[in-house]
C-alpha cells in the first residue's frame, strides 16, 4: 500500500508539472507570434551597385534588372525593397556568384533605417524615403509614396544608432537628424495621407498618363498635354478641310487641272499628320521629361 504522505507528493508533482506543460504551451505561443510579426513576404538575393547596409532602401538600377543600388529621395516613386540581415531569414534565394550580393524584401516586416527628420515616428505610422538616401522617416502630407507602416516608435532620444547632417542647396549646413532602426510592414503604394492636387483629374487621364509616362505624373501636365493634343488634332482637322473644301472647288472651276489639284491635297494630308505628330510627340516628351 501508498502511504498518505506519499501520494500528497504524487499529486504535488503532477500540479507542478502541468504547470509548467501550460507555461511552456504559452512561451510558444508567444514566440510563434513574433515570429509571424517580423519576417515574412518576398526576399530574394539581388548584386548590389555598393556595398549596402542591412536596412538600407534600394531601388532597381533599371527595368528588370537584378542590381539594386540607394534609393534617393528625387526618385521617391521607384522604391523597391530594404536590403534584409540574411542570418535572420529562414529561407534565402540567391541570385549566384555576384558582385555585393545583397538581400532584399519587397514585402513583409523587417527592420529599416530611420529618421526623425520629419518629426517622432509613432507605430502605425506611414513612412517614406527621408533626405538622406536609403533612409526612412515619417511620411507627411507631401510625399506622393510611402514605404511601408511603422512597426515600432522612434523619437531619436536613447534610441539613436547615429546621426545625419543635412545641407541646403547652397551646401549650407541646415539640420542635425538623428538614426535609428524599426520594424517597417513593407506596403510601396500611394500615400493615403497626400494632399491631393489631382482631385478633379478624371481616372482615365491619370492612367493615360502613368502608361505613357510610365511614373506618377503632375497633374498640370496632364492637362498641357491634353491642350497640346486638342490644339494639334484641330489644327490638322482645320488643314485638311480646308484643302479638301478649296480642292473641289478648284477641280469644279477648272476639271483639267485635276491631277495637279490632287497632288496638292496630297501634300496638304501630309501637312496635317506632319503637325498632328509633332504635337503627340511633344505630348510624350512633356510627360516623359
């Protein structure tokens, strides 16, 4: 037979050990949802144009190209990734054997290079590309794009990994920001907060002008080059008419003269696709340039 004392101690034992089986279920919960928090998306080995450090945010250095080199911020609409720590990836694609081969995440949570240039970064917080190349801060009002939401807050106190001097166009030394480094949810799309100047601009235009110019385009010009092309397409419409209209009149006053008459309204065609193109062609490059 158990004795009493010892069947107390059996019982204590189970107690403490499915304690512990639920404390252990619950640190694993816990570390499977940081897990899921950070991490994730499309990352893919790509050759760097410089040596680039981890959180630094790049952009393709052509169409389809698999060279990555600093986004800049006069380029804020071809943002591509952020050059990720390739020790912290479960699963890495490599390009090969190239040059700087640097890693980069085009969507998912990874931590990105800041700054407060545009004030304190709260979490939830849209971000955008700062003055400082390859480098975030606070998405404003302004900025047509935004980079992705902030993952954690960043107030430049205690949390600084460094610092940025910014310059004017005179070269002027203009304002100290400080870096630091946050988790950003990658999410390259049109800045919600924008004021819009293209509030009356029909869809169709936009589009029309995003295809042909192939980025985001000034609504202003937009609306030239419509003017430009009404103006080329009316006064071509206007030409030929008034070939067309003095040509018979000229073949009812003079029928002899017909082939004469028609090699001039041969030309006068030719005159209008002539203007017609040169206004479509100075239409792409206003939206082009």
């Amino acid at each position: 037979m158990v004795a009493q004392g010892d069947k107390q101690t059996v019982k204590v034992s189970r107690i403490i050990l499915g304690l512990g089986a639920i404390l252990g279920v619950a640190v694993l919960s816990v570390a499977a949802v940081s897990a899921v928090s950070y991490g994730g998306g499309n990352v893919q080995g790509y050759s760097g144009e410089t040596s680039l450090d981890n959180g630094t945010i790049v952009e393709l250095t052509g169409a389809d190209s698999n060279k990555v080199k600093i986004a800049n911020q006069a380029n804020l609409q071809n943002m591509f990734g952020v050059t990720v720590d390739r020790t912290q990836l479960l699963i890495s694609s490599s390009n090969g054997n190239v040059e700087n081969e640097v890693f980069v995440a085009v969507s998912g949570t990874y931590n990105v290079l800041v700054s407060d240039q545009a004030g304190a970064i709260v979490s939830g917080d849209y971000v955008t590309l700062s003055s400082v190349d390859g480098v975030a801060m606070k998405a404003g009002t302004e900025e047509s794009t935004v980079f992705g939401r902030a993952g954690a807050s960043f107030a430049g106190a205690g949390a600084s990994i460094g610092s940025a001097t910014l310059k004017d166009t005179k070269g002027q030394t203009n304002k100290t920001v400080r870096l630091g480094i946050i988790p950003v949810t990658i999410d390259i799309k049109r800045n919600p907060n924008e004021k819009s100047t293209e509030a009356n601009l029909p869809e169709i235009l936009e589009r029309i002008g995003q295809a042909v110019a192939e980025k985001e385009v000034d609504p202003i010009r937009i609306y030239i080059s419509l003017a430009i092309t009404a103006v080329s397409l009316i006064t071509a419409i206007i030409v030929i008419y008034a070939g067309v209209r003095n040509s018979v009149i000229s073949i009812g006053r003079n029928p002899m003269s017909k082939k004469s008459i028609f090699r001039a309204l041969l030309e006068i065609i030719l005159t209008a696709i002539l203007i017609l193109i040169v206004g479509l062609f100075a239409v792409y490059l206003l939206l082009r340039l």
